[in-house]
C-alpha cells in the first residue's frame, strides 16, 4: 500500500493537473530515484531529436527502476520533469506522456526547461522520490 496522500487546494486554482503537495507518514519508507533517462538496455539514447519517445523509454526505465525498489507509479511522491528545450510546445508534448503514465494518480510535479542534459541527444529525464508504507 502506498504511503502517499495527495493534498488538493481549495484555494488556489484548480485548473491543473496534478496535486498540490503529498504527504508520507512518519515511519514510512523513502525511495529517492536517479533521473530516468531515454536509455535503452545498451546504454543508448533512443530517439535523438524526439522529446516524446524518449519521454516513452524514460516512464518505462522510471517504472523499472520502481519495480527493482520495490515502489510503484502509486507509491511517487513527487517528480521533476527536465526537457532540454526552449520550445513550450516541447515541455508540453512531454509533460502529456508523463502525466499519462501516472493516471490518477496526479502526484506534485515540476516541469522544466534545461539547456542540456547528460547524454548524448538526451532531450529528457524524470526525477521522482517515492514512498512505500511498511
């Protein structure tokens, strides 16, 4: 069971799609995951110049990475999303795959305009902290 408890707004505008804050109870166990990036099991960036599917390989590596913690997509408790790109429509397009992945389950998050990232053609990566009851 999932640690986490998104916390709503009744003042601040409700016209977004993700929660405001979360909360974990004490007790409850941290996971702090490096930036999923667009990497494929060789090590290579997929899709160089195409901010979508590597946002694709980053919610699966993301997801992998929860898995091996032993978390979920449930249990995040916030994520920063990190597009190396000065185009909105960019950070948009983006944002849309990863909201998509976590349905729901609309967990606090900031999106990001960068200069560049760490790899070679990366154009995204996905920090994210989850928290898992115990």
């Amino acid at each position: 069971m999932s640690g986490v408890r998104l916390v709503r707004s009744d003042v601040l505008t409700t016209d977004v799609d993700y929660a405001y804050a979360s909360v974990v109870p004490a007790g409850t166990r941290l996971i702090h995951l490096a930036g999923a990036c667009p990497l494929d099991a060789d090590g290579r960036t997929v899709a160089p110049g195409d901010p979508v599917a590597q946002a694709h390989q980053v919610v699966a590596n993301l997801r992998q990475a929860l898995t091996d913690a032993g978390a979920g997509i449930d249990d995040v408790a916030y994520t920063r999303v990190l597009v190396a790109s000065t185009d909105q429509a960019d950070l948009v397009a983006v944002w849309d795959v990863v909201r998509a992945a976590f349905g729901d389950h609309d967990v606090p998050s900031t999106l990001l305009g960068v200069t560049v990232l760490g790899y070679p053609d990366q154009l995204v990566e996905v920090e994210a902290v989850a928290a898992v009851g115990e």
